[in-house]
C-alpha cells in the first residue's frame, strides 16, 4: 500500500484563532514534563472492538496495532462561533502503558487544559501519525455560511496480501457540547478523559467450502473472483467538520446521534488501476485467512459485479457465482461466502452468506439475506 497521505484543513481564518494562554503551559525545561493537572486534556483509545491486535490487561485499544496517532482539537468559546485551536495534528505517543502528548523531542507540545467555559470541544485522529502529512488552510463558505474542514485523504491499494496493519486507521468524532443531553445520555462532557474510537474505513471478506450432510470431497485450488475488471487503486478522503454543526444523518463512521456533526468519507478510483479482485485462499481453523478490500458500496459509481468460485472437487473442477447484489460491502463490516458441495466430484453451489460488523463477539446480521437493511 502506498504510504502518501495529504491532509487539507478548509476553514474560515477569521473564525480561527490560537489557543488562548490558559489553555497551554509549557514546560519550562523541555526535557522535563511538566507535573499533570486534574484539568489536563488527556486520551485514551478504543477497547479493541476495532482492532487486530493482541490484547493483554494493561493493552486494549489501538495501541495493539499502533504507538502513536496525530491528533487534531478544536474548541467553540460562544454558541455563535468563537473558534480556537487547541491541538493542530499533535503527536501522541504510547509510553509507559498510557497514551501522552507531553513529548521531550516534540518541545513545542504543551499541556493543554480543559476551558470550563467553553461551549464545545472536538477531538478527532488518524493513525499512525507519521503519514508525511501536508496541511493547507483555506476558506470555504456555503450558501452564505461559513464551514471548516480538516479532511484526510489517503491511497488504498488492494492487494489479497494486505493486512490490518498496513492500513490508516481513522477515529471517530469525539464531541461535547456544554449542557447537551441525548436520548442514550452518551455524549462525553468537557473535563472527561477523550476516548477515541479508531475504525479502518474498508471491509474485510472471506471464503469458506463445507460438504452437504453425508459426503465426503477433496477440494482444491479454489479460487473466488471478480468476472470483471473494477479499480485497484482508490483514493479515501475522510471528511471533520471544526465549524458548522450540521444535522447528523446516517453514517457509516458515527454511530447517530443527534447533537453530533457529520463526518463522511467517501471513495475515488485512480484512473488505470484496474484488475480482477482475487481471493485464493479459503478460511480454515489452520489459516484464518482474511481479504482486505474497499467499500465498494460506499464507490457510487463503481459497484462490485457477480463473483465466480472455481475449485477442484475430487479433481474435477467446477463452479459457483454469487451474484452482484451480495458483493456490495460497506466499510467496517466483514462478509463470509459460504459454499457447498452437494455431491463428490460434481457439484458445488453458493450456499450463504454472514455480514457482522467488523467487531469482536457482535452477533451475525442479514446471513444469506443479500443486502437488506444494511
């Protein structure tokens, strides 16, 4: 996968302006950190629900996959605007079990506190940090309106040889508004340590050959494909908002809720990498084989087409098609395609398929119902 990430931050420069004092205290010796404060804005990751990694009792979040995310925190002053940052893409690093931004070979990170008075506050991350990230600051107004931005973009590659670890993890917008309550009571307030949740914006498939209830085949050399070419290189552009406060609709990042500005993110081809999506081997107990692939449901222009698996039953090759309306993934959802040999050496059929969102212990939803209600 390719390594380049940009990073374009639209925004209304007259609305935006530094942190103010109280907000920041340096250390007066940069290889000292300074003592923390109560007041301290402090983070913490996911517990794991998105991740890959291995967990133990002290590692649990994204820090099984990454030790560090860039990080980006805005705050409102007044319900009219007011805007001042509070972090512009910090580093934050994994370091003595704990998740820290006071670091001695980045002096110009301070300890931030929280501003009690404040209105609002928004938190949002990319990891891994080190992406060789380009920042630009523009303006962008909308039928009179003024928005800000801070959108990421970056390449995705398919290759059936990707792992999670070779893919750019993005966080949930984390928000709070001063005196906002919601129908769950979830929204975090000012003062509280900012969890982020970080989800892998693609989908995960996988492919499985079981027997009907009394026989017995030898299958091999499966190979489950794409019947036509789609795009092997996408671009992912992950849009935050720092300003307007939109109407939240339905999102495949945020789980909805009703005080929370949108975040969106979306999906482009690069022109002339196109090819056939391969997957070539299947899930087993011995190999737990995943495929890492984009959204193609979230691709309007570019929806998958039907898939053929090819397999040697007892040395006899035949084949199964799932056709295209099962193929159409979303991002952070995984997809289990289940097929059956119903008799030794003749016949295979496309028998089910599992969508679960990309979670651990989360109940199977839609099994073999194609794509309702996804």
């Amino acid at each position: 996968m390719k390594k380049h990430l940009s990073t374009i931050i639209l925004t209304v420069l007259c609305l935006l302006s530094c942190s103010e004092a109280k907000d920041d205290i340096p250390s007066p010796n940069p290889d000292v950190p300074p003592t923390p404060d109560a007041n301290m804005i402090s983070f913490s990751s996911s517990d794991s629900n998105w991740q890959e990694g291995e967990t133990n009792t002290r590692a649990t979040g994204l820090e099984t996959l990454y030790k560090d995310f860039r990080v980006f925190g805005y705050k409102n002053t007044s319900n009219s605007g007011g805007q001042q940052i509070v972090m512009d893409g910090y580093k934050v690093q994994w370091v003595n079990n704990t998740w820290e931004y006071i670091l001695p070979d980045i002096p110009n990170q301070h300890m931030k506190i929280w501003d009690f008075s404040a209105v609002s506050y928004r938190f949002f991350a990319m990891a891994p940090y080190n992406h060789g990230a380009i920042t630009n600051i523009e303006s962008s107004t909308n039928e009179g309106e003024a928005e800000a931005y801070v959108t990421f973009t970056t390449n995705y590659d398919f290759n059936n040889q990707e792992s999670a670890k070779n893919t750019p993890y993005f966080s949930e917008l984390w928000y709070s508004l001063k005196g906002a309550t919601n129908e769950s009571n979830t929204m975090p307030k000012i003062g509280e340590q900012v969890k982020l949740v970080f989800s892998p914006l693609i989908a995960k498939v996988r492919f499985l050959i079981t027997c009907a209830t009394g026989v017995k085949a030898i299958v091999t050399e499966p190979k489950f494909q794409a019947t036509s070419d789609t795009p092997m290189q996408w671009d992912i552009t992950v849009k935050y908002p720092t300003i307007t406060d939109a109407k939240t609709q339905e999102s495949s990042l945020l789980v909805d809720k009703s005080t929370i500005p949108i975040v969106s993110f979306s999906f482009s081809p690069v022109t002339g990498s196109t090819g056939k999506f391969l997957f070539d081997t299947q899930f087993t107990e011995e190999n737990q084989k995943w495929y890492y692939v984009p959204p193609m449901a979230d691709a309007s222009e570019h929806k998958n087409k039907s898939y053929t698996l090819t397999a040697k039953i007892d040395g006899h090759e035949d084949t199964a098609t799932v056709p295209a309306e099962y193929m159409q993934w979303k991002a952070g959802y995984q997809y289990t395609y289940v097929f059956k040999v119903l008799e030794a050496g003749t016949d295979i059929i496309f028998s089910d398929m599992q969508v679960e969102k990309w979670e651990r212990n989360t109940p199977a939803d839609n099994q073999g119902h194609g794509t309702g209600g996804w």
